[in-house]
C-alpha cells in the first residue's frame, strides 16, 4: 500500500489489552452472576428436596401419633415410675402393643427411620418411652433435635414439627389422650444422605447448562461487542486529553490565586498568634482571606466569600481580591464600612450590574476589620458575615450588615455599619465564610451550624490558636465524614 493512501489507524498493544481487559471484566462479571444465580437455585433445590423428605416423614410420625392410645401412655407412666423398671418389649402388654407399632412403621419406611415415643419428665426434660428396638424405658433423651422438641412441648402445639441436625431429618407429631392433653411426642429421624443426592445430580446439571452458555456468550462477546468496546476507548482516549488540559488549567490557576491572596505568615508581622484555615471544594476557592498593612501598627483583613465555588468562585475570587487591595490603597485611612460602600460601587461597575433588573447576583459577602494596635482599637463593618470577637472567656458575635457587595438584588448605593471595639491585648478574633458551618454531615446527615461552631471556640478557647488549627480542621473531617464537602471553607483566627 502506497504510503500518500489513507488506511484506518491500527490499534496499539495498549488499546487491545485494555480491551480485552474490559472484556474479561464484563464475563467475569456475567460468571459470577451465573455462579450465584446456580447457588440461588441450589438452595432453592435443597430448600425443596428438604421439605418433600419432611412431609413424607411428618405424614409417617403424624399417622403413627394419631393411631398411639394416650391413655395407655399415661397408664403405663402411672404404672412403672422409675427407668428401667421395663427390661423386655414383652413384659407389659401395653408396651409391648406401643413397641410393636413403632416397630412396624419403621420397617415399613423405605429407608433408614429410627423411630422413639417420647415423653415429658420433670426430672430429665425429655424421656425416652418405646423406642422401634430395645426398650429405654424412661430414660432420659439427649439425641439430635432436643431443644427443638422441648420448644414445641413447651409451646403446647398439635401441628407437626421439623429440625435438621448434623446431616439428620428430625420429624415430630404430638400423642394426645382422650381428653386432647398432649402426652407425648412420636419422633422420626433420618439420614439426608438421599436428599443431599439428589441435589447434587441437579447442581451438576445446571453446571453444564451454564458452561454451555457462557461459551456462547464468550463467543458473542469477543467478537461484536469487543469492536463496540475499542470505538469506546478510542472516545474516551480523545476525552481524557481534553480533560488533562482542563485541569491543567485550573491547576495554573490555582497558582495565580495563590499569588493574589496573602501568604499565611504574613499575619506574623502584626499578630502574636494567629491560623488561616483554607480548605477549597476542588483546586480553586471562591473564599480567600486578605490582609493589608497600612502603616508600623495598623491592617487591614478579612474573609470573603464570593459567589460559587470552583474556577467561576475562583474568578470571582481574583475580581475581590484586587478590589480590595486597590480601594485599601487608595483609602488607607478610611473606616471599613466606607471601605465596603467604595468596594460595592468598582464591583457593580466591573461586573456591569448597575442599572441591571434584579436577579444579577454575582458578588461577594465579606467581613472586614481595621485593626489599630496603638490605640488597641478594632473596626469592623460586614456584608453578610460576622466577627466573632472572644474577650475574658466571653464569645460576642458582632454581625454585619444583611447586603453583599455587588448583585443587582439590592439598591446600588449601599451603606454599611461600622462597629468600635476597644479590644485587650490577648483578645482573639475570628473571621470566616460561610462553608464550614453548612456543611453536611454528622450522625443524621445535617448542617453543621454555627451553634455548634461557637460551642467548639468556647471550649477550646485555652489552646494557642495554631493548635485551634488543628481542631477545627479535625473536627470538619470527622463532621463531614465520607460525605462531599459542600462549599469552600475559609477561617481566620487573630489574637489582637
């Protein structure tokens, strides 16, 4: 073949491996539903086998017990109190007519019957009264079915009775005397030799009718369903590189994120302890936290929480995060509530929203301090986030203003409170979004919710606030369990 003609490209070493990995995968796992329907229907054969021995063995006892005289049972019970006192089937006339029936229906039974009369005894629980052989004249019994057969004495039932023990059919049907008293108990015991036989010749034949059948689905299945596979992983291969370039480019994004949100410990400059736990839903957040230096002993910083999660959160994300280090440069010495109003005014503009119909939602809820360490003074202003604020073993929640910044939902020209603390040298200060009390989880599958959040800053209020660090993350994981995380997670602890 000339090399300029087209000729449909041949599968490699590793299309066909894989495919007839798939292959194999796919008949092994028609084998093992085979393999379990055949267990299926062996149960279902012994289940049906057992029961057929049962009833033609329950018919025999049940035929037997309604022929036995009650009264002779009783008599003979009367007569001779203690075991042993009969030695010979000859020596009682009514015993010996009680040994000659069970001995007669034994061997009229096709196969291997032991049969016994039992009776009740205050003293040993169950006793032997006739058997088909030697007379056991009320000795105790502690053959197979023992519990089964004083259950049903002590249930005081009329109907026949089953057990199975040790590869042994135990049948059973109640003597009763003239009055309708239950008496005793005509047991019959067999081998399940014959039964486990028969099962066995019927397991074999629906072995053969699956080998049978899967050589033919094998036949089927490498043939014209391995074409259909190889197409498959032909689309699958084209898919997988355009997804390896997709990630590709959130991982490069989450390294341009990472350039615009501030290092952790940059907080160090300012604050004696602190922690910033970050814990995105995938590789990109839409929660970061920010912090900006003004001046030797003042910052600004805050925790925001942006609309969506992911590469759209992201984006919005970078949008927030340059608003905010733009406006903080240009107002260093305004108040945070000015620093919000001038923050929503760049994003309605950037995003376009302004003069948009209601519904236009993109922004971002926000809390925001000015921290002044001379004055020992905290501003805060919030767009739908709180500061919590731990004070001599106290937790205050200051909340912020119910409106966000950007979105078309609220009136463009926003005003936002600012609230005053004269803080102590040791308070501590947190702020966060809103992922970490949402999440999923725990015992009955709920919210996490910010009473439970408060309650674990109260309690482990002692510890320095890296090691808090470790107790919120492990206290998230355990709460969210195998579930998925539901949102990004951003919390930043400061002492002041």
């Amino acid at each position: 073949m000339n090399a300029g003609m087209g000729a449909a490209p041949c599968p490699t070493v590793k299309d066909l491996t894989t495919s007839r990995r798939v292959l194999l995968v796919l008949f092994g796992t028609l084998l093992l539903l085979g393999i379990g329907l055949i267990v299926w229907m062996h149960q279902g054969e012994r289940r049906a086998r057992l029961q057929e021995a049962a009833s033609r063995q329950t018919g025999i006892t049940a035929t037997l017990a309604g022929q036995l005289d009650g009264g002779r049972v009783t008599r003979l019970l009367s007569t001779y109190a203690d075991p042993g006192l009969i030695v010979r089937n000859t020596q009682d006339a009514w015993y010996y007519s009680l040994h000659d029936a069970l001995k007669r229906t034994a061997d009229a039974f096709q196969g291997d019957l032991d049969l016994l009369l039992l009776v009740p005894d205050s003293a040993q629980g169950l006793a032997i009264l006739v058997t088909a052989d030697e007379p056991a004249f009320r000795t105790a019994y502690t053959g197979q079915g023992r519990a089964a057969l004083l259950a049903y004495l002590d249930a005081g039932r009329i109907d026949g009775g089953m057990a199975t023990e040790e590869e042994q059919l135990i049948t059973f049907s109640a003597v009763r005397d003239g009055r309708g008293r239950i008496v005793g108990l005509v047991s019959g015991s067999s081998g399940l030799a014959a039964v486990e036989h028969a099962v066995r010749a019927a397991l074999y034949r629906q072995v053969g009718v699956l080998l049978a059948v899967f050589l033919i689905v094998g036949l089927v299945l490498f043939t014209s369903v391995g074409r259909w596979v190889r197409h498959q992983e032909a689309a699958h291969s084209d898919l997988q590189q355009r997804h390896a370039g997709i990630t590709d480019s959130i991982a490069y994004a989450g390294k341009i994120q990472k350039a615009l949100v501030p290092d952790p410990d940059r907080y160090a400059e300012v604050f004696a302890d602190h922690f910033v736990l970050d814990r995105p839903k995938d590789v990109v957040s839409g929660d970061f936290h920010w912090f900006h230096r003004t001046g030797p002993d003042t910052c600004f910083v805050a925790a925001a929480d942006c609309t969506g999660h992911g590469l759209p959160g992201a984006m919005m994300a970078a949008i927030g995060c340059s608003l905010l280090n733009e406006v903080a440069v240009n107002r260093p010495g305004n108040d945070p509530a000015e620093l919000l109003a001038e923050l929503n005014r760049r994003m309605l503009d950037v995003l376009h929203q302004e003069g948009r119909k209601p519904g236009a939602g993109d922004g971002m809820d926000v809390a925001l301090c000015r921290i002044d360490r001379v004055k020992r003074e905290l501003l805060f202003a919030g767009a739908f986030r709180p500061l919590y604020w731990m004070h001599d073993g106290q937790l205050t929640v200051i909340n912020g203003d119910r409106r966000p910044i950007g979105g078309s939902q609220h009136e463009a020209d926003r005003r936002f409170t600012v609230h005053r603390i004269a803080y102590h040298p040791g308070d501590r200060i947190y702020l966060f979004s809103d992922g970490y009390v949402d999440q999923f989880g725990g015992p009955d599958g709920r919210k996490f919710m910010t009473g439970r959040f408060n309650d674990l800053l109260l309690a482990n209020q002692h510890l320095p606030l890296h090691d808090q660090l470790d107790v919120l993350d492990r206290a998230f994981a355990d709460w969210k369990g195998d579930g998925e995380q539901v949102d990004d997670v951003c919390v930043v602890g400061l002492e002041v």
